[in-house]
C-alpha cells in the first residue's frame, strides 16, 4: 500500500466515522435540559404575559391575583381546564408537545391567552 492509498483509507475512515457520529450528536443537541416552570399572572382580568413562549416539556403555571374568580380553558380542549382559581390559587399544565395553545377564562371569555410551545 503506497501513501497515497493509505491516505485515502484514513480519510475515508474519518468521513465514516463522523457520519456515524453525527446522529448521536444530533440527538444530545435536541435534548434540553428540564425548564423550570413557567409562572403567568392572572391580574386585572387579563393573562400576563399574554403570549408565552416555551419549550416542549416545560411547566406552565397560573396564578390568579384577582379578587374575582377565574378559570383556565383551552380554547381547542388541547388540555384539562382548571377549577375556578380564586384569588392566590394556582393551576399547572405541563406541555410535552410543540404547537399553539390558545386558552381563555371561562367565566370572562374575553380573557384571552396563548402559550407557544417550540
Ligand atoms: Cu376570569
């Protein structure tokens, strides 16, 4: 084998070698570590924020601060409506899958929120 040829086979190795690896290197870049939860207010009869943002798997949490009653619904029944949270009561979804999630107060509907999850 002449260098040339021995060359070639290491190069070639290398490419192999990194085409096999990138996957796995692929997988550990999606992998996020677990977010915190996320709070949102329920103040003066509005959301805030309004609009949120996250990451799939992160904990979203409600808390109202109003001295009237809410209730937390989503607008596509994409997940579990709270109870009537009254005032310092607090309700949790967590959301595992990527999408737009529109909800509002039952009680106010013109209370309007959306949680977007990447
Ligand atoms: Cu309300």
């Amino acid at each position: 084998m002449n260098v040339m040829s021995w060359m070639l086979v290491v190069i070639s190795a290398l490419v192999l070698s990194t085409a096999a690896l990138s996957p796995v290197m692929a997988a550990n870049a999606a992998m996020t570590t677990p977010a915190k939860p996320i709070a949102v207010d329920i103040r003066d009869f509005t959301f805030a924020p309004k609009t949120l943002t996250v990451s799939a798997g992160t904990r979203v949490v409600w808390t109202n601060r109003d001295e009237e009653p809410h209730v937390v619904v989503s607008a596509g029944n994409q997940f579990s409506p709270s109870r009537a949270l009254d005032t310092s009561d607090s309700y949790a979804v967590t959301f595992d899958h990527a999408g737009t999630y529109t909800y509002y107060c039952a009680m106010h509907p013109m209370m309007v929120g959306t949680v977007i999850v990447k």
